[in-house]
C-alpha cells in the first residue's frame, strides 16, 4: 500500500493550506487516520487523528485552527489548515492504520510534505 501526501507549500501567517493523504493498494480497511509534524530539531508530534467513525482529537496548538477530514470512499485524509503561524513550520506525515486483503492491520506512513509558514 502506499500512502500519497500532497498540499504543502510557502504560505504568509494567518494564511491556509489544505493537506491531502490518498491511500493505494489492495485495501480491505482503515482504521484511525493521522497528520504528524515534525519541525527541524524536535520531535515528531500528532497534530490530528480521526477514527473511522470520524471522531477527531487534535494537538492543544492546533484546537480551532486545523480540521481533520476523512473521504472513506476516497480513502484519502485531508488536514485543513488554518490561521497559520510560523511555529506550524514542519514537515507533514499522514499515518493511517490498514488491513489489506487477507493481511492483519499495519501502519502505514506517507512520505511527508512540507509546510513553512512565513512572511
């Protein structure tokens, strides 16, 4: 399975991006979806999660700004990132967890995109 990362780019603070994690392969199901970030020097922390019942947990410096999405149909995530500083600076991962066909459930991760904030 792969799992395909878009949207990231140079944006000014308090501008937006839309981020995009599309998953490909012989999937039979996805569980919890994830966005990660990390920022050079740090650590790589959850920003947002959304069960596949759609329930969303966010990071306390993300609460109100960013929304988490999921297309299951599509099998794809999107982080809706708004209100943007310059500490959103990283780089994106999207994780999801997967069963393949025939296959116990894994977790995956995207290959990251980058997001810098700055005037």
């Amino acid at each position: 399975v792969q799992l395909q990362a878009s949207g990231g780019g140079l944006v000014q603070p308090g501008g937006s991006l839309r981020l995009s994690c599309a998953a490909a392969g012989s999937i039979f199901s996805i569980g919890t979806v994830a966005w990660y970030r990390q920022a050079p020097g740090k650590q790589r922390e959850l920003v947002a999660a959304a069960s596949s019942e759609g329930r969303a947990t966010y990071a306390d410096s993300v609460k109100g700004r960013f929304t988490i999405s999921r297309d299951n149909a599509k099998n794809t995530v999107y982080l809706q990132m708004n209100s943007l500083k310059p500490e959103d600076t990283a780089v994106y991962y999207c994780n999801a967890l997967i069963q393949l066909i025939g296959r116990e459930t894994r977790s995956y991760w995207g290959q990251g995109t980058q997001v810098t904030v700055s005037s």
